[in-house]
C-alpha cells in the first residue's frame, strides 16, 4: 500500500515538473512573440515616418519649379511681360498652364497627406462667415459647371450664424473637392451646394444629378487611392485622395462626412460641424 502511494507522489511530481517546463517554455515563446510584434510596430513605425517626410520634402521641392510654370505661363496668357505669340501657340501655352495647375493640384493632396500622416497638420481656430465662404466657392467653381451647361444652384439657411470659429482654408479644400467631384461625375442635370443650420451644429450638403455611387464602393471611398472602378480612374482621372484628405480634415474639426447615392441618380455629400460661433460682442464674451 505504501509503495502504490509512493508511486502515485512520484507520479504526481514528475506531471507537475512537466507541466512547469510547458508553462515556461509556453511563457518564453510568448515573450518572444511578444518581442518580435513590438520590433516589427517600431519598423512600421519608422517607415510610416520616413515615407511622410519623403512625401512632404517631395511635395515641397515639386511646389516651386510647378508655382513658377504656372505663374509664368499666366503671365504670358494676360499679355503680360511683352510676350508675343500666336493663336496656336497660345494654345499650347492654354495647355501648359491647365496641365501645370492640375500637377501643383496633385502635388498639394500629397502635402496635406504627409502632414496629416505624420501629425504635423495644424488647424486654425479663427472667425469666418459661412456666408462669405460659399459665395466663394460658388464664385471659384461655378465656371466649371458652366462650361458643362449644368444648373449649379446654392441655398444657405438663414438660420446660419453669421460668423463661426474654424479653420476656412481647410473647410474650403473640402467643400471645393466635393463641388468639383460633383460637376466632374455630373454629365447633364445640376449640382447644388446647401448650407444648413442645426442647434448645435451646421451643415454643408453637396449633391448632384450624375452617375451615383454603387452600394459596394461606398464603404472604401474614403480611403486612400481608392476609387469606384479602374475604368472610373481612366475616364475622369484623380488619384483617389481627394476624399480620403476631405474626410481627414473634417474629423480634425470634430465633425463628420457621410455620403447617400443611387446608381445613376445622384450623390449627396454630408459634412456635418460643430457649430462654434464667433461672440458678437465684449458683452457676450464676459458673459
């Protein structure tokens, strides 16, 4: 009787002693994953950075020469500087100064990405009138659906304060990426820019009359070089930034940015922001 229980101990011992050895053969596996997953984070980390100085040192440098191009070949389409040529090669000149403007475009996509990649993007907190800047953005881009004969039709809420707190410059990127997606997607009908009040929030609604977004494609249009299909990419061109920066932006400034569409029917962009009104008066601010 002895003996058996001796045995059963003994037994006892040497599956505690192995299970001790799994269990630390088991806890330095697991260390060492653990090791591997934190060094691999820190390379994706430092490549992550690399690449958005690569990109914002890039952007930079393709800025001047692209800025003195388009500048340049402005001038010389005004008759400015004593430049003389005729109507051919101005067209030639036409073509230069689009296709310059186009690039210095892409170029500024790349430049807000690698900011806001790396951290570095910086809003500003000033007063602006909502007002003002959509006449603006009527004014900048009303050419574009002329030249395409469609209605471009802008209705602002009066219930729109008169002056908000914000960054305008990137809200104007925004609302301006929007519009010209609108007209470009927008063979015949119209494109309308809203501008609505809530209590405690307000809204810039950008709808169209063109050729939709299929159900699929909306869960990825925000993302970065993603468009709706390869032969979309082919006949409007883009690089699929421009909604992925939007959406970027407007998260920065606590808002939002939803879409609604039908195939073949239209789009409806939503940017939705809090509504920080500007004082209007020292009363009001020692309120």
């Amino acid at each position: 009787m002895a003996e058996a229980v001796q045995e059963r101990e003994q037994v006892l011992v040497e599956f505690n002693e192995s299970l001790e050895q799994r269990i630390a053969e088991r806890t330095f596996e697991l260390r060492q994953a653990r090791d591997e997953a934190l060094a691999a984070q820190r390379i994706a980390n430092e490549n992550a950075r690399l690449k958005s100085e690569f990109l914002a040192t890039m952007s930079h440098e393709l800025r001047t020469p692209m800025n003195a191009i388009e500048g340049f070949t402005s001038i010389m389409l005004s008759g400015m500087g004593g430049v003389e040529f005729n109507e051919k090669t101005g067209r030639y000149v036409q073509r230069v100064n689009a296709n310059s403007k186009r690039l210095l475009g892409l170029i500024n996509d790349f430049l807000d990405l690698s900011r806001i990649e790396s951290g570095r993007l910086e809003l500003a907190n000033l007063p602006f009138s909502p007002r003002d800047a959509a006449m603006r953005w009527k004014e900048e881009i009303g050419v574009l659906a002329q030249k395409k004969n469609l209605n471009f039709e802008v209705s602002i809420d009066p219930d729109i304060p008169e002056t908000v707190r914000g960054d305008e410059e990137a809200l104007s990127k925004v609302a301006l990426n929007l519009l010209s997606n609108a007209i470009k997607f927008t063979e015949t009908g119209s494109v309308a820019l809203k501008l609505e009040s809530d209590d405690d929030a307000w809204r810039i609604e950008v709808s169209d009359t063109g050729i939709g977004i299929p159900m699929h494609a909306r869960e990825f249009i925000f993302e970065e070089f993603r468009q709706v299909d390869q032969s979309t990419k082919r006949k409007y061109g883009g690089t699929g930034l421009g909604l992925a920066i939007a959406q970027r932006f407007v998260r920065s400034m606590g808002g939002t940015i939803t879409v609604k569409s039908e195939v073949g029917q239209g789009s409806t962009f939503t940017v939705t922001l809090p509504a920080t009104r500007e004082p209007e008066n020292v009363a009001e601010v020692i309120a």
